[in-house]
C-alpha cells in the first residue's frame, strides 16, 4: 500500500502529524474523512502521483496516528480551524507552501475552513460528499436527524465512547479487507479499537456542532467565500442528492468560482471508485499544472 510513499512523523506544532508522501510537481493535500485513515487514498494516490504531483496523506490530528491534543470545554483542539493550521504547518514543513486541497467527509469541512482562513495558502478546493456544517444544521429536518442521528448523539459526553468501545467492529460495520484493501483495513480496524483515537474522533463531531458552526456563521455574516477555483463531487449511492435537490446550489454561496457533479460510487469514493475520482481531479487540476509550467518558463 502506498508504495514508494515516504511515511514519516512531522511536528506542526500543537501535534505531530503521521503523513505520507510522494512525487514531483504541483502539490495536493488529500484530507481523510471519519473514520478513517490517509490509507483511504492508497488507490487514488499512487494515480495522481504518476499524473504528475506531488501528493500528500496525512492523518488528521487525533486520527489514526497522528497526535492527539488535550481536549478543552469548547472542543476548540479538535475544531476544523485547529486541524486546517495543522495542514498549512504540515505543507510548508514538506516545502510546499501554496497546494491543492482535497477533502472527503469530515476532510471537506477541514478543506473548506483551509481555503477560507488560508486563501493565500490553497490555490484549488475540492470538497467530497458534504456541504458545510451550517448549511446541514440550518436545513436539518426529521429526516437528517434520523439519518444523521450519529451527530447528535456522537456530541453526548462519555456514552458515545462506552458504545463504540463495547463493540468498535459492530459499531462501524466494518468493510470487508479486500472491498478497502488489507493495509488500509487494518489500519481502520487498529484505529476503531484504540481508545484515545475514538475519543478524538468524537471530539470532531463535538466541535462540529458548536465551534466549528460558530465559525462557518461568522464567515456568512461577515461575507467570505471561497476565492480559489472549487469542484463539488458527490457520490450516486450517498445521499446529499436525497437530502439536498441540487447539492451544488448549497455550496454556491461559498464559492465564487464553482463547478461540480456526481461521481458514481457509494460514500467511501477513494475506495469504491479510485479511477473515475483521479480522472476527475487530474481534469480539475490540471490547469493549475499548465499555468504553473508556464511560470517556471
């Protein structure tokens, strides 16, 4: 699994992020989602390496085995803002101060508040399967709250982390290895069973809904959208067509320069359909490689 990929520990300051890396040319941030690993992407990155950039796949901070910061009564060491100022540490640290950042799940809200706090930093936003915390708290109904119930009850203190321990596989109903690939299985399985992880994945829905909503509102009211070219995708057999209509017209409002589709897949897009989402990044990203060649010329 992600052969020839560097695999190493970097200090971005509060933490200190495990990351893997690989590649020559413009480089690209693939942020994971909950609850998994940067090994989601060991089928998507490898691709986009021979395509030409430079990738990276990191380990949010408190999954996996990234650190894990001492929690406080706002939730605040686990918010998208805190995790986004660990990815820009990160990315100059692998000398690449200016990237494209992809996010899958909970890897797009982080991916969203990157471009909106560092809109010097992210040069290409690409947001998989969700739209910003707000715009899902403002719209929620009975259906979202059934469906989603896992965001309100992940944000309870202590029961959530007595359920998912009692029985982690059963919890997440975990893939079959050769549906995610053994490595990255494993990784997932050693993830969902280590205490001090679960914890700190739900401490990112607790953020979820009280700083990190907070956040995202004071950027509507003040105005602040998304500067950067973004592409939406979300997956055929998920739901944010169900909940949504047209999910793009959610997003409209954040970004300036927008476009979008869906991609055929369930939730799990990295893994479940590898090829069609390189395709579709390499088609969305390759204009910043032209423009950058031209640069250097």
């Amino acid at each position: 699994m992600l052969e020839g990929f560097r695999d190493e520990r970097i200090d971005v300051g509060e933490v200190d992020l495990r990351v893997r890396h690989a590649g020559e040319g413009p480089p690209v941030l693939l942020i994971h989602g909950h609850p998994r690993t940067g090994a989601t992407w060991h089928r998507v990155a490898p691709r986009l390496v021979e395509g030409g950039y430079r990738v990276v796949c990191p380990d949010m901070r408190g999954y996996g085995r990234s650190g894990k910061a001492g929690i406080v009564p706002d939730h605040a060491q686990q918010s998208k803002r805190a995790v986004a100022r660990d990815m820009v540490r990160l990315m100059r640290a692998l000398g690449s101060p200016r990237f494209a950042a992809v996010g899958h799940d909970r890897g797009c809200y982080v991916a969203l508040r990157l471009a909106l706090d560092h809109p010097d930093a992210v040069d290409r936003l690409v947001v998989l399967d969700g739209v910003p915390i707000s715009e899902a708290l403002a719209r929620c109904d009975a259906r979202f709250a059934h469906d989603w119930y896992h965001w309100f009850f992940f944000a309870q203190p202590e029961k959530p982390e007595r359920a998912i321990m009692a029985d982690p596989d059963a919890w997440y109903d975990a893939a079959r290895p050769e549906a995610m690939g053994a490595e990255n299985h494993r990784e997932f399985r050693e993830a969902i069973h280590d205490p001090e992880t679960v914890r700190a994945m739900l401490e990112d829905y607790r953020a979820g809904l009280g700083i990190d909503r907070v956040h995202e509102e004071a950027d509507r009211r003040a105005g602040r959208t998304v500067r950067c070219p973004t592409l939406f995708l979300w997956s055929t057999r998920d739901d944010m067509a169900d909940l949504y209509g047209d999910p793009l017209a959610v997003w409209r409002p954040w970004a300036e320069d927008l476009r979008g589709a869906p991609i055929e897949s369930g939730h799990h897009v990295a893994e479940e359909n590898p090829e069609g989402l390189a395709a579709a990044l390499h088609r969305f990203l390759a204009p910043a490689t032209a423009v950058d060649s031209r640069q250097d010329r």
